[in-house]
C-alpha cells in the first residue's frame, strides 16, 4: 500500500472507526481498489472506498497526466439497515459498483467532483430503486487530508442515490434544486428502500 494510501486509511478509522470489513477489487488496467465497510451507530452502515485517491484524477484532455498535481478523492456511502429494508449481505453487494466508480477516473478519464451524477446502469444493490448517485460536497463527515505540496489534499466524496426519475430531473434542474427538494420534503437518503422525492410542483 502506498504512503498516501495508508494515510487515507488512518484518516477514515480516526472518522468512521475500524472497519468491520474490506473487499479489493481489481479491473484490466488498473490499480487495485478496496471498499471498506464500517459500522456507525445504531443501524448505520457505511462503505468508503480505498485507492482512488492514490493516483490524482487528470483532465482527460491533457495530453499528459501529471502524476502529484490534481483532485484527489475517495467514495464515501451511508445507508440504514433495519426491520424494514435489506440486510447486511444484500447492500454488501454494492461493493463492487462502488469499486466501479471509483476505478471511473482511471477507466474513463473522469474527473469526480460535487455535483456529477454518476451511473452503474444497474442496480446499486438487489432489489434497490437506485442505479446512480449524486456526488456531495464533502468536509461533513471525514474531513480532507491534506497531503505534502504539490499534492492536492484527498476529499472524501458523500454518494447519495437517486432514483431513474431524480437522476433525470437533476439532469434538467441541477444538484441544488435536487438536494434543496430532498431537504424540503426531509427525505431520508441513507433509507435503501425509500421512495423517490415528489418532483412535480
């Protein structure tokens, strides 16, 4: 693991605590991705992924990549397992959409920032009413690691799934009207089960 690695780690457990679990995956191509899964309180569940800072992500018209200057981020996922939505064993399987998306930067040159939507083409977890998710600011829950200069420091992206019918509407209206709708009708995000947010009026 690398030294930026093993402080991106560091940073996580100091936030979330130890994890209770941790998966790699690894894609043609590319370096190896982690997804970490930590317990929170009470019926929290979270998953961050471990890798996609490692490298920066690079504007993919440049026509070469610079190996310190650049965004660097991790995925960070909060969800409720509870009576009334699916275990444990089923929203682990979002491990490897996670590991997906934060392989994109490398995969297809993106770069992840607040604000993108970002499209599994599938289902997040089995049964789940989520095939994307829109990409929060960060600083709320684990705060930037700042790295030695020239590095650019690591965010902590927050993913927060949408529906087909919110990712469309975000597409036309833009994160903020979306986010402003969640908050209006108090719209539980880290419910797996929930139920899209009214668009109309």
């Amino acid at each position: 693991m690398s030294d930026v690695l093993e402080l991106v780690e560091a940073r996580l457990i100091t936030a979330l605590g130890e994890p209770d679990a941790r998966a790699a995956v690894t894609f043609v191509g590319t370096d190896r991705i982690e997804v970490l899964r930590f317990r929170g309180e009470g019926d929290v569940v979270r998953y961050a992924t471990l890798g996609m800072s490692d490298t920066p992500m690079a504007d993919p018209t440049a026509v070469l990549a610079d190996p310190l200057r650049g965004p660097r981020a991790e995925l960070v996922l909060t969800v409720r397992t509870d009576g009334n939505g699916p275990g444990t064993g089923v929203l682990d399987e979002v491990l490897r959409p996670l590991a997906v998306l934060a392989a994109s930067p490398q995969v297809e040159g993106l770069v992840v920032t607040p604000g993108a939507s970002l499209d599994i083409g599938a289902p997040l977890w089995s049964g789940a009413p989520f095939t994307s998710v829109l990409v929060a600011e960060p600083g709320g829950l684990v705060e930037d690691l700042e790295l030695l200069p020239p590095m650019d420091p690591v965010r902590f992206l927050p993913l927060l799934p949408m529906t087909g019918n919110e990712a469309a509407w975000k597409r036309v209206h833009g994160a903020g009207a979306l986010q402003d709708r969640w908050l209006r009708h108090g719209t539980d995000l880290r419910d797996p089960v929930r139920s899209g947010v009214p668009l109309n009026g």
